[in-house]
C-alpha cells in the first residue's frame, strides 16, 4: 500500500460523505457535497502526479483509479437526476454512465487481446472529464433551481456529454479492427 492507493481508496471513502451531505435539509448541504466532490476530484489528480513523481505505479492503482472516477461520477450524476428532474440533467447523465460502461468492457476486451494501448486515454478525454467535473461541482453546488449557475452547469454537462460519445466513438474505431478477430 502505498500514498498514491491510499488517495485512491480515499476517494471511494468519500462517496458516502458525498451522499449524506447531499441529501440532508439544510441549505449549506448542497455547498458541503460539492467541496467534497472537489476534495475527492483533486484527490484523483494528486494520485496519479504522485505515482509518477515518487515511481509508486502499480497494478492495483492503475486498476483502483479509473473504477473510483466512475464510482465517484456516477455517484454524483444519480445524485443529481434524482434532484433535478430534467431532461438538460438526465439525459447527459445517462449518456456518461452507459459511455462508462462500454468504454470500459471494450478496455477489458481489447486488453484480453493484448491491445489495451491502442484505447488508452485521449487528450479529448481529458477535456471531457474536465468539463464534466466543473460542471458536477457547479450543480453539487446549487439547489435544483433554475440560476444561471445551474444553467451554466447544465451547458457544460451537456458539453461534456458530446465530448464523451466523441470520444467513445474514437475508442470503438480504433477497436474496430479487432472486432472480427478471434482471442483465444
């Protein structure tokens, strides 16, 4: 076990405190959640600059890290569809979650045949998760009203939401040479 694990584990501990703050009935929940989103997003920065600055990569945070992301993110996606009833939320949301879901089979799939690299992480991925995080802590944020800060934070998941079919599209092309071949 080492810092940059423990970070990661860290993140999926947060989970629940992300819940609870979210769901109680106090005006300040809303605020309390999102700095925990936020804690738990820098968390997620900080353990994979750590693993590479101090060499402690290993097989078991290169597994942990992506499944706290998407723990953490569909976490916050159900969180807000259940609050914001809407389809400027829902609708992203439910793209996000099933990209997640595919992305990551056609990632098992394609490492069983020994071609995990050709879909790893993009740079446009990047750009999507960074919309996509500013946009949850915007919306964490706020109560399900419409302000333009919740507007603002429907944009921009929604932006985000056209960032990731982009990008699933780009991983399904660059599988799609495999998808005839046989792994054994």
């Amino acid at each position: 076990m080492n810092i940059p694990n423990i970070l990661t584990i860290m993140r999926v501990a947060l989970i629940p405190v992300l819940v609870l703050l979210f769901l109680l009935p106090f005006k300040w929940s809303y605020l309390a959640a999102s700095a925990v989103f936020a804690l738990a997003s820098v968390t997620d920065w900080l353990d994979g600059y750590l693993a590479r600055k101090l060499e402690q990569s290993t097989s078991l945070g290169a597994f942990l890290d992506p499944v706290a992301d998407k723990l953490l993110v569909a976490t916050a996606l159900v969180l807000l569809a259940q609050q914001h009833h809407n389809l400027y939320l829902t609708l992203p949301a439910l793209i996000i979650i099933c990209r997640e879901i595919v992305v990551s089979a056609l990632r098992e799939w394609m490492a069983e045949l020994g071609k995990r690299n050709k879909v790893a992480v993009s740079s446009l991925g990047k750009w999507k998760t960074a919309a996509q995080m500013v946009a949850l802590l915007i919306l964490l944020a706020n109560p399900p009203e419409l302000t333009p800060w919740v507007v603002s934070g429907y944009v921009l998941l929604n932006f985000s939401a056209v960032l990731t079919l982009w990008s699933m599209m780009i991983y399904v092309k660059a599988a799609s040479p495999y998808f005839n071949s046989e792994s054994e």
